[in-house]
C-alpha cells in the first residue's frame, strides 16, 4: 500500500471514531427548533384588535404586556403548549 492511500485510510478511521463519540453523547441529534411553550398577545383598544403577536419566552411575552399596558390597550395572553 501507499502512504497516500494509508493516509486516507488513517483519516477516515479518526472520523468514524470521532462521529461514534458524538452519537454516543447524543451531539449529532438536532434538538427541537420550536420552544415548547409560547403566548399569543392580542391588544385591543374599545373592543378593536389592534395588533397580535406570538412571544416565545416569557421575557418577550412581558415586554408585550408592558407595550400594550403602556397604550392603554386591554389585552390577553393565550399560552400554547
């Protein structure tokens, strides 16, 4: 055999020990790209939607709350699973 070809051979052997700790540390598995939870804000001004928003953390779902406060518009907040 030539040096090239054990070169390769020696590379690919390191990445198949590499990919196998990965999966053994579960680091190759895409971790869900949706939160599990997340708030639908609706702000209405006399019964008048005036804007909806989806927050998906509890921060985001906070600052809505204060900017429809801050307006005078009522609000609700519907929390999804």
């Amino acid at each position: 055999m030539d040096h090239h070809h054990n070169y390769m051979l020696a590379l690919f052997e390191s990445f198949q020990q590499h990919q196998d700790q990965l999966e053994a540390t579960n680091l190759l598995k895409l971790k869900t790209m949706e939160p599990a939870t997340r708030y639908y804000v609706e702000a209405k001004l006399n019964d008048r939607l005036e804007w909806t928003e989806w927050a998906y953390t509890e921060h985001e779902r906070d600052q809505l709350v204060k900017d429809a406060k801050d307006c005078g518009f009522s609000y609700t907040v519907q929390e999804y699973e």
